[in-house]
C-alpha cells in the first residue's frame, strides 16, 4: 500500500512538474522542482491564478482561494494536491 | 481545449513568423483566461498567423473602441456583461437595488449602449467585431419572485437587444448566439462568483472557453461549404420508393416521419443562399423521379443538380456530380442514413465531410440541421448565391452546346460573351471577398484573408481591385473573378482568382489586357506561389510563356499580346 502510495505520489510530482512547464516555460527542469513565488520573478498573482488553472484541470480538483495564498512552491503544491488525491 | 493547451498554442502563435493578426479585447472585468483561448482558438483557425490580443484598459470599453481604432486593429471583441453597463447589475458593486436607483439603471443603460451605439458606428468598417451579450443572469436586485420576470428586468433586456440588433445589421459586425453559447455552456455553470469577488474574473473556465471558440468562429468564420449531396430513400423521405412506391413515402407528422420535411425545408433554405445540391440514390430513375415530383415534397425537383441514380457505388455517384459541379471533394458534404454507404464515398474521396442521417433519432437529426447550418452558413449572401444552381445547368447546356461546333472560337463568337469591370473599391460589397477566400483551383498565390486584412487592402491608395462579371447568350455567372494588386510604382498583382464556372471562355487572357491597358506599362509583376490545388492557374501563366520556376513572374505586354489567343470577349467598363 506504502508503494502503491509513493507511486502515486511519484506520478503527482510528474504530472505537476509538466503544469509549471506549460506556465513557466524558461524554466529548467531541475529549477521547478524548486520554484516558488520567492525565486521566480514571474510568478506574480495572474500567473498564480494560471497555474493553478491548469493544476485544477491536470488533476481535476478545485482548489479554494484560502488555499491559495498557502501554495507557494512546487513543494508545496505538491503535498496539497496529493493529500487531495490521497485523502 | 484544454487550458494548458490553450496556453501552449497561444505562445506558439506569438512565437510565429506569420502575418500578425492584431485583435483588441473589451472587456469591463479581468480577461484572465480569455486572451489565452481566444488567441490559442484564432490561432487554430489560421494556423502560421501570429495572433496579438491587446486588451483596453480595465473597465472601460469605450476606451477599448477607441484603442481599436487608433490602432488599426484587424478585430475587436466586444464582451457586454450587466454590470459593464452598470455596476449596480453586478455583485462586486453595492450601489443599492431600490426600486428608485432601479429607475436610475435603466436612464443609465440606456446611456451607455447609446454611447456605445455611437463608437461602434464611428469605427465602421475598419475592423471585422465580435460583440457578446450578457451571458451572465442578472442578480436578484428586482421586486419580482425569481420565476417570474419583472417589467424592469425585460426592459434591460430589450434595451440590449434593441442595440445588438441595430448592430447585428452592420456586415462587419457579428453577434455571438445566445442560443449556441446556452447549448455549449449551460446558464447554471458560467458564473465563478468567487472569482469575480477575488480577481474580477465571474467566467468558470470553461465557459471561457466556449466563448472564446464562438468568437474565434466569429472572427474568422471558415469559408462555408459549396454543396451538399444527399441520399433520398430514409432521408429526404421516410421509406424505400423502390419498394412501397412513389406515394407512399413519407414525411409529416401523421406517420412519424415530420423530421424528413424538416430537413427538406432546411435543403431549400441552403439552395437559397447558393448551396449546390445533388442527389445520390440507389434507386431506379423513375422512382426516385415520380417521388421527387410529388407536389406536396417541400423542395422543388429543380433544385437539385445533378441527380445520380441506379446501381453503382455512390462513391462513382459522387464523383460525377464533383465533376459536374466543378468543385473539391473539400467542399462538399454527403447525407446518407446508411453508415456503409458513408465509409465506402469517405475512402474515396477523405476530404469529404460525410454526416449520418440520424432517421430514428430525431433530437440527433436536429444535431445534424444544426452541423449543416454551420457548415454553409455565410456572412452575407449576394447575387450571385441566386444564380448559382442555375448557372450549373447553364455550363451543362454550354458543353453539350460546344460539341456541335467545329471550333471553339466560332463557339465563343456565337455565344455573345461579355464581360463587366468594375473597379470600385466597396467595402460594402461582400462577394469579392468571398470569391477571393473560396476559390483554389484558379488562384494566384492560394492566400486567404481576413476581413480585417481586406479592408486595409481596399483603403489602401496604391492598391487597384478589378472585379469581373460575366454573361453570355446562355445566362449570367454574376460575378466570377477578381484581380487586385499595387500600381504604383510598378504594376504588381498580388491576388487573382477566376471561378471555375468561367473557365474556357478566355476570361483570364481578357483580365489581364485590361490591366494592362489600365495602368499603360509593359510589365506586370505577378506574385505567384504554386499550391495542391492552382493547377487551372498554373496552365494558364504556362500558356503565356511564362517559366513557373520563378517566384516572381513579370509578364512582359508585347509577349503576352503575342501569344494571347482571340478574346471573342465584349468589355463593358460599369464604373
């Protein structure tokens, strides 16, 4: 079950990593890993709103706006939505 | 289309080294969202273009207009919600919804779509606008219970509607359809009010996108299709004439069978507005003929042509009556209501849109009058949509005409041809720009235009457009081809097009001369470009000696002359 979990959780992270490719394209593949809103310049509140349009429909969860201002780097993002999945 | 597909193909469409296609976007809220699909949509539509959305300043679209204008913008997009016209009509303002501050928006809307009225008008014809009514209900600030309609609320409506139909009669301007916008993107899922409050953006996203798809097609429709070939047994009419006979097929609401007059009433409508029709039918002649002279059949025999019976495939039908008509497999659709029968002409001719006669399911049956209706709608229609089935026959009355003749100048001298120039630049005028979208097989270069790009070409100063008309002793084609270009400094043709109707009467030779003659050079520059399809275009330039290796053709007066064949053509200037 662990390994089923962790799975998952790789495939999360994947599909994540491919929603900040769309929004941040200039970034690299290792820098979204560790983007935030505090080493991106671009990451500004529309292109917040974006990502988490193209999160919400990657992942077909609805994201509130009070968890908005909490999601602010791939890490992040990432633990919420698989405690979403993974509830 | 997916969002983050939306995203990729509206930076793709920035990246592109095409023609830049430049599209102002008025709107009183965040267009969040809405720039990517309407630009990732536009783009899709005229793929190598590079699509710029600027939108006007925040809440104002007056300013947005105005921005459009100043400019030269090739489109603008008009979003209209209630609280653009007055804040009260929205949830992110509190200005009271007393029966007296009530009294106050209407004075106000009115105002406003008055003000609008005027700049829309002001912009004219420069620009090709997409103009969306309130999608959004409005909130409940009226003394009525929420099913019945207050006369306040009506009169809101009314007022809109009033504005949008004094500018729905402006050729340059389209109005979405409420009635595709609710089948796409039901009233109950549109409003994000969690969004309007946080960011001003009230849209879910997927009615963005539904919008921003209508407006795209409004934008740049596709060119509408030029016949429609249609089996008959099942589908013009319930029932196998074969079998039952010719008066015991059926199409009213008695039998069941209402939904074949629907779709009859919806044939003629499409030869109305200049659609071809054919028939395609398994059948003995007689049969099929006796049916289709039943008085109480809601399309007259006459208007199809040609009609293709016996035995053999469809797909040899099919290909007779694409020959006939002259026309691509492309712009054509094929009506059956047997699967096989589509599978067996679609393997012939791919580039055919073959549709299923739905004939026991009416609600998808009306699915498909919809798809028609899509499919050969058209901005404007014009003489010559009138004429054309007609002109068909004609050319069938032309050829068999031309084999009793020993030659074909004595033919063209006997057949009293004339042609009518006229060399007016009238953006009012919709048929030149259809003609020079839709035609392949006679074109220069196989550009396309916008109706943006058009109106630029048309008020450009160096910028000639001749358009042709044709008639001879066996009717008139209307108006069969056009020829524009720059004149100063030199002479350049930069787009031509002839309609097949009008191929082997030397009209093309005759377009030519006239240029010629007009500006008084003794060289043209023709800005050719090979495609799939300009085989007609490309016989011709080689009948004048001109190598099709080079990019751009000068065509020099003397040799051209030398090498024209007699024009057994009347020109007649109708400036």
């Amino acid at each position: 079950m662990t390994e089923t979990i962790d799975q998952n959780n790789l495939a999360v992270r994947d599909r994540l990593h491919e929603c900040f490719s769309v929004v941040f394209p200039n970034l690299t593949g290792d820098e979204i890993y560790l983007a935030s809103t505090a080493s991106v310049s671009m990451w500004d509140s529309l292109a917040m709103l974006t990502l988490i349009g193209v999160i919400e429909e990657e992942f077909g969860i609805t994201i509130g706006l009070d968890d908005i201002a909490e999601l602010i780097s791939f890490e992040l993002i990432a633990t919420f939505i698989e405690n979403e999945l993974n509830p | 289309m997916k969002f983050s597909d939306a995203i990729k193909a509206s930076r793709e469409s920035l990246n592109s080294a095409g023609p830049t296609y430049n599209v102002v976007l008025a709107c009183g809220f965040t267009p969040q969202y809405l720039d990517v699909f309407i630009s990732a949509y536009l783009y899709q539509y005229n793929p190598g273009k590079s699509i710029a959305i600027t939108p006007g300043p925040y809440g104002n679209i007056l300013e947005a207009i105005k921005l459009a204008e100043q400019t030269n913008s090739h489109a603008l997009v008009i979003l209209l919600e209630w609280s653009n016209l007055d804040p009260r009509l929205g949830y992110r303002s509190t200005g009271g919804w007393t029966r007296a501050r009530l009294d106050d928006v209407i004075d106000q809307v009115e105002s406003r779509l008055d003000r609008l009225r005027s700049a829309l008008q002001a912009i004219g014809t420069q620009c090709r606008v997409s103009l969306s009514l309130p999608t959004l209900s409005l909130p409940p600030c009226f003394h009525t219970t929420d099913w019945q309609a207050s006369a306040t609320e009506l009169r809101l409506h009314q007022l809109v509607l009033d504005f949008v139909i004094s500018m729905a009669e402006h050729k340059n301007v389209a109005v979405l359809s409420p009635h595709h916008i609710e089948r796409n993107s039901p009233y109950s899922d549109r409003h994000d009010l969690e969004g309007e409050f946080h960011a001003d953006i009230p849209f879910n996203r997927e009615h963005v996108s539904q919008l921003a798809k209508a407006i795209a097609s409004c934008l740049t429709p596709p060119p509408p299709k030029k016949g429609l070939i249609t089996d008959l047994d099942d589908t013009l009419w319930s029932g196998l004439v074969g079998e039952t006979g010719p008066e015991n097929v059926t199409w009213d609401l008695d039998s069941g069978t209402h939904i074949h007059a629907v779709y009859q009433q919806l044939l003629e409508s499409i030869a109305d507005t200049g659609g071809l029709l054919a028939i395609a039918s398994k059948n003995q002649k007689t049969n099929a003929l006796a049916a289709l002279e039943r008085p109480d059949l809601l399309i007259s025999k006459e208007m199809f042509y040609p009609i293709e019976t016996g035995w053999n495939p469809k797909s040899e039908m099919v290909a007779h009556i694409l020959e006939t008509w002259n026309i691509d497999a492309s712009d054509v659709v094929f009506v059956d209501d047997t699967p096989m029968e589509l599978e067996e002409v679609k393997r012939r001719f791919p580039e055919i849109n073959c549709a299923l006669f739905p004939a026991n399911d009416v609600n998808a049956a009306a699915g498909l009058f919809r798809d028609l209706r899509s499919w050969f709608g058209k901005v404007d229609i014009n003489e010559e949509d009138h004429i054309r089935q007609k002109t068909i026959q004609q050319n069938a009355q032309r050829r068999d005409a031309v084999e009793g003749v020993s030659s074909i100048d004595d033919f063209l001298e006997e057949s009293h041809c004339k042609i009518e120039l006229n060399s007016t630049k009238k953006s009012t005028d919709s048929r030149p720009f259809e003609l020079f979208n839709k035609t392949n097989q006679f074109n220069l270069n196989g550009r396309r235009m916008n109706a943006g790009e058009w109106q630029h070409m048309l008020e450009d100063e160096n910028c000639f457009l001749n358009v042709i008309s044709y008639s001879d002793r066996f009717g008139s084609l209307g108006r069969i081809g056009l020829i524009f270009g720059r004149y100063r400094p030199d002479v350049v043709i930069d787009g031509w097009v002839l309609s097949c109707r009008a191929f082997s009467r030397r009209v093309e030779y005759a377009m030519l001369a006239q240029v010629f003659d007009r500006f008084d050079t003794d060289r043209i520059t023709l800005d050719y470009q090979e495609t799939p399809k300009n085989l007609a275009l490309q016989a011709f330039l080689q009948s004048i000696g001109l190598d099709l290796e080079d990019h751009k053709l000068v065509v020099n007066r003397e040799t051209f002359m030398n090498m024209c064949p007699p024009l057994h053509l009347e020109l007649i200037n109708s400036d």
